[in-house]
C-alpha cells in the first residue's frame, strides 16, 4: 500500500474514534447523567467518565494531526490553504487546533479547576454550559467532516 493511502486509511480510524467519541458525549453520556444524577453531582461524575475518553481523545487528535500534515506535505496540497473553495482544508486543520488547545492546553490547566469552581457556585449552569460547549464543537466537527468527504472527492461549491 502506497504510504498516502494508509495515512488517509489511518486518518479516518482516527476521525471515527475521536469524532464518534464526541458524539457519543454529547448524545447518550451527557443527558444521561443528567437524568440519573442531581445537578451538585453531575460535573464530578461526568468528569470521572470522560476523563478515559479524554486520553482516547488525545491519542486520536494526535494520528488524526501527524495523517492530514503528512498527506499535505506528500501531495504538496499547502497551496490549496489560499483558495476558499477548500473552506473544508481550513475547517480541518481549525476543528484540529481547537481540539488539540482544549484538550492538551486548557483542559489541565484552566478548565478543569474551572469547572469544578463553577460547579460549586452554580451547578445547573455549569452542566449546561458544558452540555453547550460539546454541541457546539459536534455541530462544527460533523460539518468538517461532511466538508472533507465531499470536497476530497471532488466537489467544489
Ligand atoms: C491538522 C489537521 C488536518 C490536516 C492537515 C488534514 C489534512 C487532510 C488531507 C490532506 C486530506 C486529503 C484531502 C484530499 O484527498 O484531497 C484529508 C482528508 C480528510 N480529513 Fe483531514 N486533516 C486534518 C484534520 C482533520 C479533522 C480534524 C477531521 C475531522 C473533523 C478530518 C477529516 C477528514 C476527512 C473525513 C477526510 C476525507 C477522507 C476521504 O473521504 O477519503 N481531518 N485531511
């Protein structure tokens, strides 16, 4: 197998993975633990769920990151960064950045205080702050990837 064609085979496991995992958060762990813990408890056993899926995260962000710039170095793609019709290109390489600085940067160094704080003074704002942020970051994730399927294989708005 030509070494693109597994970095792109390799990319999509890690897209799957880390984009599944997001919308498995958001869609089937968040509104349960809703529904099965009261508001002060919510943040902490959420936490201690995701906390796993935090470093599955991390992994993945990382194979998903290492695939896409070596695809782009091996195919010279750098030039499609200043066209817009390749919106999708920026999307990636955005939605990756976002990831990669909340999970890496802000997640052990600000938000997690944050949120434990914030869930002290205010528990049913916290949770839906976070019930917020993750479908913020789904909504923007699933977009990249309807972006990158369409547009790698040939469509151009
Ligand atoms: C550093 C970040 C990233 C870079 C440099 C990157 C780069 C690339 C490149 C070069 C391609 C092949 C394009 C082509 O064949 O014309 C690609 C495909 C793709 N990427 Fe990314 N990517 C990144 C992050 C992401 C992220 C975060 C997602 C998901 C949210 C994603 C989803 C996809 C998908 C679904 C494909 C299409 C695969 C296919 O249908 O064959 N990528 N990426």
């Amino acid at each position: 197998m030509e070494h693109q064609i597994l970095a792109r085979a390799l990319h999509v496991v890690g897209v799957v993975l880390w984009i599944g995992g997001v919308a498995f958060v958001t869609t089937v762990l968040l509104p349960a633990v809703r529904r099965l813990k009261e508001p002060r408890e919510r943040v902490d056993f959420f936490e201690a769920i995701e906390g796993r899926f935090a470093w599955q995260a991390r992994g993945t962000t990382l194979l998903v990151g290492a695939t896409g710039f070596y695809m782009a170095h091996a195919w010279n793609l750098w030039e499609r960064f200043l066209s817009p019709a390749f919106w999708w290109m920026h999307a990636m390489v955005a939605v990756w950045l976002l990831f990669t600085v909340m999970l890496f940067i802000a997640e052990p160094l600000v938000l997690h205080r944050w949120f434990r704080e914030s869930a002290r003074r205010d528990p049913e704002r916290t949770f839906r702050r976070i019930e917020r942020l993750h479908a913020l970051l789904l909504t923007v994730s699933l977009l990249t990837v309807l972006g990158a399927v369409a547009g790698s294989h040939g469509w151009a708005p």
